[in-house]
C-alpha cells in the first residue's frame, strides 16, 4: 500500500527524531542526504549558515522534471529540463538579508485571519504586560476587518502589511466633527452597501460600536506592577569606546498626568517617575550600560515635544555624546506616531541604540515591524484623553456656566465662584472707553488718555484683587495701556451681560488655543449684570467697522467721515480740508479719483461739510418739535414709512430665502444619488469627484447665504418698536444747534449725497438724502414739498433761463481758449497775492528774530580735501 502524500508538500508533518550527540553525524549523514532527494517540505534551522551554502547551489537547480513515462524530461537541444527547489530565506540577525515573509498569503479563511490578529496584539504589547480585555476586544475588531478586507478585496499584490499601515494611516479622527468620516469609513460604506454580510463589514461595525466609548477606557494599557524584563538584550561591541569616549547612556522618563485615571491608583505608581528610574537604572545595570545620565519630564503631555528633558536629551544626541537611549515603553516618547518615527529616525542616523524596556524595541536588532503599531496606539490614546476632557468641558459650557476660572475687566467672583459680580470701579473704566469711542476718539488716542492718567492696565488691575492668568507676574509698566487691549474690551460681548463659550479650542497635540468662527459659539444671555447695554454695544461697532477718523493739522477730527456716501456709486465720500489754501472741508466720491480717473464713478458729488450739517441741524430740529406735539402721529407717520420702504425688499429676501432652502434640499437628494451612482459604477470616480466638490460648493454658499437672509428677515420684525426708541434719543438732547461727534454717531446711519445739477453754478441744488437710525429716512412735514404760486414758477423759470445762456456762454470760451487764459490770469494773480503775504509775513518774523535768513547765518570757510601719496 502506497502511504505517499499526492502532495507532499502540503501535506501533515511526518517528524523523525535522529539522537545523537555533538559531531555524531546528524546533519551529515541523515539531514544533508534526505534534503539532497528534495521529495518533501523542510523546515531547517541554520545557525552558522553551513546548509545554505554547501547544498543551496543544487537546490536552486532542482530535480529533473519527469515525464508521463517516469523518466526525466529533456529541451530541444536534448538537455534535461530541471524543476527548481523553492528555497526561502528567514534571517533574524540581518533582516537585510532575509526574504521578506507574509503572513497574507497564508489566510484562507476567517480563522486564519482571527489567528494573524491575535498573534499581531501578542507581538505588540511587551512580554508579561496584561492588557484591558475591553481594547484587546476593540483592537482585534478592527485589525480582523481591515485585514478581512484587504483579504476578499485587496489585489494579491497590496496584501501586505503596508496596506494595514496605509489604512490605520487613513483613520483621521477630527475632534470638533464627530460626524466626520475618513477615507477608510467611507471605503466601508461602500462596501456595506454593496455586500452588507461582508465579514469585513461586521468586523467593523462592531469597532465603532466599541468605539463610542473610548473616551472611557485606553487602547493600550500600560504594564502594572510587572517585573523587569531583559529581552536577552546584549550590549554592543562598541561599549568599551563608549567608556574611552565618555559617551552618556541617556535614561528618558516622562510622567503624564494623563497617564493614569484618578482612581488608578496602582497605575499611577507604576509610571511614577520614582518606578521608572530604578527599573532602567536596574536595566542599565544588568546590561553593563556606564556614564548614565537621567532627563526627565514630569507632569508634561506626551502630545507636546518641547519638554524640556526631552529638548536636552535631543541636544546630547545631535552633538553625538549618546551611546544609548533607554525607555520605559515607547509612548514615554511621545503620542505622535509621525513625531516618534521622525525622532527615531534621528536616532538610526546619529547611531544612537534605542531600547524601550516593557515593548521590547531594540534598534540593535533592526527594524521593528510592529513598532508603528504601537506608536499609533500611543497616539489614539491621547486623542481619546483629550475629546473625554473635552466632553466634560462640553457639557459644563453647555449648561451656561463660564468655563474659565478667570473674569474679565470690569468685573470679579462672588464668594462661590460661580457668578460675575460688576467691579464698579472697572466698570466707569469700561463705560469711558465706549463712550469716547462714541465721541470719536480712536483707540490708540483713548489708550493715551489713560497712560496719562494713570490708570491700571487690565491685567495689572485683576492681578491687584488676586485674579488674572498673570496675577503672579511682574509688570514693566501698569499703566501701559495699548490700542489692542483697547479694541479687545470694545469686542467683548459678555459686557451686555451674556456668557460666552467655546471662543477657543486647544488640539490635543499642541495645546495652544486656537480661535473658532463665531457662528460656533454657544451664547447665554442676561447671566449676569451687563455693563454696556445693547444701544451703546451696536454703535460702537457700527463705528469700528467705519471710516477711522484722524485729527487734522488742526487737531480736528471730520465728524462726517464714515457717514457720507456717494448716491450714485455708493462709494464713501472722504474729507478735504483746504480748497485753494482755505480751510474749507469738503467731502468728494473717493471712487472718482481711483484710475482711471472718472471711470468708477463719473462725478466727485462734492459738498461742503458745514452744509450737511446745517441740514441735519435743521431736520433734527423739525422731528423733535413735531415728536413733541403729536407723539402718536409721528410714531405711526415713521411706520408707514419703514414700511413703504421695506416691504418691497423683505418681500425679495423672503422668496430668495424660501429658494436658497429648497435648492440645498435638492442639493443633498443629488449629492445621495451620485454617490450611489459611483457605488454602481454608473459614474466614474474622476466625474464624481468633479460633481462632489461642485455640489458641495454650492451648498456651503447657500447655507451661508440663508443664515444672512433669515438674520434680515428677523430683524425687519423688530422695528416695531424703533420709532419709540428714537423718540428717546430725542428726548436725551435738548440743543440741536451744535452738532458733536457722538451726536452724529447716534442720530445718524448714513447719508447719501446726489450730484449738483448744475456744475460750475453759483446757484445750484444738490439732493441730500439722510437715513437716521432705527427709523430710516424720514422727511419731517416742515422739509416736505410746498406747492408754488404761479409768480413763484414763472421766477424760477427765468433764472433757469438765465442759468443756461450763462452756461452756454462758458462752452463757447472754453472751446475758444478764452476761459483758460482768464483762469491762468486768475490763477496768476492769486498765487502772486498769497507769496506777497508770506514775504509780509517772514519780514515780521525777522524783524522780531523768530525767523533767520540762511544768507545771515555766519559763512565758514569749505574744508579743503587732503590727497596722500
């Protein structure tokens, strides 16, 4: 009976035991002549390499290739054709030299995969370290579907461990999005939808599962209480140079304080910094390491690498005084897998051995294919630290509590600490900066005025009463105020009285905080006693966001800067503070003067400032003595008014509104099917992603849109009660003769001037038209139209006949050059005026000594030039 395997290679084992001592023969005389016969499979262990050498030739060559007959094969030329032994190379001491062994092209089912798994997490956690079963569970989820995937889906030549590197690579996690889906999500749900019992879908199904609370456990748990391990590490040849060099073995300890839970109190020893000392202490000992010197981080994030221990290690290691490198475990590195290879990388190159003690990493043995593994881990768990912190701090802001331990200027903690209380002598401080900022002052000039009257800086001032970041520091300058500190106050909303939270989000790896839009924020209002109200709170950012006004060489500032605006162009009118040497302010279209000149906007609608404000004078007179007799009739006169004005354009934002929202709502239908379509391989992925980025584009616009047209919408049903709170500002006044600054800012939201229409005429009309806060434009019945008399028609109709030949007569001397030389004679005759008072002018002056001729200045002698040899 013929016992032989039809395939011997994939056949059980058949094991021989052959006994005999050292030099007896074994390999001589029973392994050499039976693997000479190259009938079977062979697993031969080779320590010295003697079996690969004296018999690899012949089994590269192979056996002859029998025929149907039993004999050997032969080729054309009558030479015997050979069947090559597959040799396969498994070098532990130099993996340079070994052929690379994959673990892939062994699965053949989804035992073979749960078997890779586990010994994966066996290799990756050090020996006698005992891990959470709840992440050994999570981590053998996730590596049994990426695998599973790679295995049923993968092409055989991306069946490799660097595909599993690539994905765990591609698992982005965004801490401000936990709806984001990365790469490898999506790759899921594409295959879910097309094979939704697919193994791999079950797998990691049940991943995210377990993945939604993992701000509640870590993924890689740390040795606890184990006892010290040597991983048959063996120094270096090179350790008696290191002596004679005086080369440092560096021992690296870092201690997190969240590295541990607050009730883990047998962890927290464990990785106390005291524990990790004498375990590589006792480690370096063992080994035989000497000239060791200690660099230690206490209580710093493993996110962050500028530790200063760490820093100066670094430092040793690039001048090159580093022999060794001894860690507890790799994640007292760092839990930045990116960082940690480019440090280990720095490592290799400055021929530094890096041992990590309980993960078993040695760079003496070569590369550790599963120290990525490990590295990313380190950083999950980090990451999975900061969004638990995170999730407390979320629900605490969420709940309307201040999430800071500090308050601001202008006000201080009650006894509880939970509540702001208004400091009432930051408060006046407050008030008088939003106040000056009303009556014009700019920052840089209100930040002057306190440096000079000695008032405490913000900082300087919550220091005082024990509160502020900075409460411990000490100050160049107390009374150093500047103009940002003042533009912060003036931007800060929680003077009205509301708690503002999540202004700020720090990123687990750098710590630093980072500003967010301020659609994020999350706003409570009317917590606390407000300082500023809202009135006072809008104007004063309606002026920062306008026209700076700057003193003039007066030491004036245009009170009509930021109001005026052209009627045509729309553009803002600027001021002009002379004309022909005249202190006459004017204001003109700053469109107008752009180049090309005159294309922008076609005129310079110039007016004088004295006339807008005789105007507004006058009208602010007329409402206030019509609100007095009739309160009732102007309040409703006002609202029709609003009305009539307003109407029209809510209407037009209402139906935009109602359009943007049913596009975004077709937007996602298409933004659904085209993805199905791309699933169904009914769309390319090149023509998808063109209509992906285009839909979603789109979207974005319109969502940002419909956010500013329901804004309007809501705010068109407020001006119910506008007319009464104009009528109170009314009220507030009691002169309209003189106009300040702080006046114009509260009366008026702009003005818009028309050109004259009649240029170059001394009688002209030029239309004005103001539009006054809460109420719009409102033309009191003194400025409304009066009907004229016939005398009075037939009057206005001779002069504008007489404005046109007057008109017609300037054509014809400008055409013939007439008019140019009468302005040059005039232009001639006023220079020669204005240089005969400034002769006038700088003879007074000498003959009082103010001012000096250069000729009466004493003359000295030129200094002569010496030409050496």
């Amino acid at each position: 009976m013929n016992s032989r395997p039809k395939d011997p290679k994939t056949a059980r084992n058949k094991n021989v035991l052959v006994i005999g001592g050292s030099g007896s023969g074994k390999t001589r005389f029973w392994l050499k002549p039976n693997l000479m016969q190259m009938h079977s499979s062979y697993v031969v262990t080779d320590p010295k390499g003697t079996i690969l050498v004296e018999c690899g030739k012949m089994l590269q060559r192979g056996t002859s290739k029998l025929g149907k007959d039993g004999k050997p094969m032969k080729d054309k030329h009558g030479k015997v054709i050979y069947e090559p032994y597959r040799i396969k190379v498994l070098n532990t001491i130099n993996f340079k030299k070994s052929m690379h062994y994959n673990p892939f092209a062994y699965i053949h089912s989804e035992k073979d995969i749960l078997k890779l798994v586990t010994t994966l997490i066996a290799n990756t956690k050090g020996e006698g370290k005992a891990g959470d079963d709840f992440w050994v569970k999570a981590e053998t989820l996730l590596y049994c579907a990426l695998i599973g995937y790679i295995h049923y889906e993968a092409p055989v030549e991306e069946q490799n461990f660097s595909t599993l590197i690539e994905f765990i690579n591609a698992m982005e996690v965004r801490e401000d999005d936990e709806e984001f889906k990365n790469p490898v999500d999506l790759m899921f749900d594409a295959l879910e939808a097309e094979k939704p019992n697919h193994f791999a879908v079950r797998q990691y199904k049940k991943y995210k599962l377990a993945a939604g609370v993992v701000c509640s456990k870590r993924l890689l748990n740390q040795a606890v209480g184990k006892s010290l391990r040597t991983h048959n590490l063996k120094p270096k040849k090179g350790a008696q140079v290191m002596r004679k060099n005086e080369k440092i073995t560096a021992l690296y300890e870092r201690l997190s304080r969240d590295d541990f839970g607050k009730d883990d109190d047998q962890q927290r020893e464990s990785n106390s910094i005291s524990n990790q000392k004498a375990m590589l202490e006792e480690f370096a000992a063992r080994q035989g390491f000497t000239n060791i010197v200690h660099f230690t981080d206490d209580g710093i994030s493993g996110t962050c690498f500028d530790r200063p221990g760490f820093l100066a290690m670094m430092k040793e290691v690039e001048a090159g005084n580093v022999e060794y490198l001894c860690i507890k475990d790799m994640s007292r590195m760092g839990r930045d897998y990116l960082k940690v290879g480019q440090i280990m990388e720095i490592l290799r190159q400055r021929g530094v051995r890096l041992i990590a003690i309980n993960d078993g990493v040695d760079s003496a043995r070569g590369d550790d294919d599963f120290t990525p593994f490990r590295n990313i881990m380190n950083e999950y768990y980090a990451r999975d630290t900061s969004r638990k912190i995170r999730s407390t701090f979320q629900s605490k802001g969420k709940s309307g509590k201040h999430l800071t331990g500090t308050v601001i200027y202008g006000y201080l903690w009650n006894e509880a600490r939970d509540q702001w209380l208004v400091d009432p002598e930051a408060a006046e401080v407050v008030k008088r900066i939003f106040a000056m900022t009303i009556d014009g002052y700019g920052p840089y000039q209100i930040a002057s005025k306190l440096k000079e009257e000695k008032i405490l800086i913000p900082s300087a001032y919550l220091a005082q009463h024990g509160e502020g970041v900075n409460k411990n520091k000490t100050f160049k300058d107390v009374y150093g105020w500047g103009s940002s500190t003042i533009c912060n106050l003036l931007e800060k909303r929680e003077y009205l009285g509301h708690t503002i939270n999540f202004k700020t989000r720090k990123h687990f790896k750098d710590k630093k905080s980072h500003y967010v839009p301020e659609d994020e924020w999350t706003i409570f209002e009317n917590t606390h006693e407000a300082i500023i109200d809202q009135q006072t709170f809008d104007l004063v950012q309606k002026i920062r966001g306008n026209v700076r006004r700057y003193p003039d060489g007066w030491g004036e500032a245009a009170p009509l800067t930021g109001l005026l605006y052209c009627a045509d162009c729309g553009g803002k009118m600027y001021v002009h503070r002379t004309n022909n040497g005249k202190r006459i302010s004017q204001y003109t279209c700053s469109q107008y003067s752009k180049v090309p000149v005159g294309k922008l906007c076609t005129t310079q609608h110039r007016i004088n400032e004295d006339v807008v404000l005789s105007l507004v004078s006058e009208m602010l007179k007329a409402i206030a003595e019509y609100a007095k007799h009739d309160r009732a009739e102007f309040v409703r006169v006002v609202q029709e008014a609003q009305s009539s004005q307003q109407t029209a354009e809510v209407r037009k934002q209402r139906t935009r509104l109602a359009t943007a929202k049913q596009r975004v709502s077709e937007l996602e239908v298409l933004l659904c099917k085209i993805y199905e379509d791309n699933i169904l391989g009914k769309l390319s992925d090149s023509r998808y992603a063109t209509l992906d980025a285009q839909y979603e584009k789109e979207q974005s616009e319109l969502t940002a849109e419909i956010s500013v047209l329901e804004k309007a919408v809501k705010s068109y049903e407020k001006h119910e009660k506008d007319a009464d709170r104009f009528i109170a500002l009314i009220g507030k006044y009691e002169n309209f003769d003189k106009l300040t600054i702080a006046m114009l800012n509260e009366f008026i939201e702009k003005i818009l001037v028309h050109e004259r229409d009649r240029k170059g005429s001394i009688q002209t009309t030029q239309e004005v038209e103001i539009y006054f806060n809460f109420v719009g434009r409102f033309v009191p019945p003194a400025f409304g139209e009066v009907e004229l008399t016939p005398e009075e028609l037939e009057e206005i109709r001779k002069r504008e006949e007489r404005k046109d030949r007057l008109h017609q007569n300037y054509l014809k001397r400008k055409a013939s050059g007439a008019q140019k030389r009468y302005e040059d004679k005039i232009k001639g005759r006023k220079k020669a005026e204005i240089e005969a008072k400034k002769a006038a002018i700088r003879a007074e002056d000498i003959a009082k000594g103010v001012f000096v001729p250069v000729s009466s200045l004493p003359q000295r002698e030129p200094m002569k030039g010496v030409q050496t040899a």
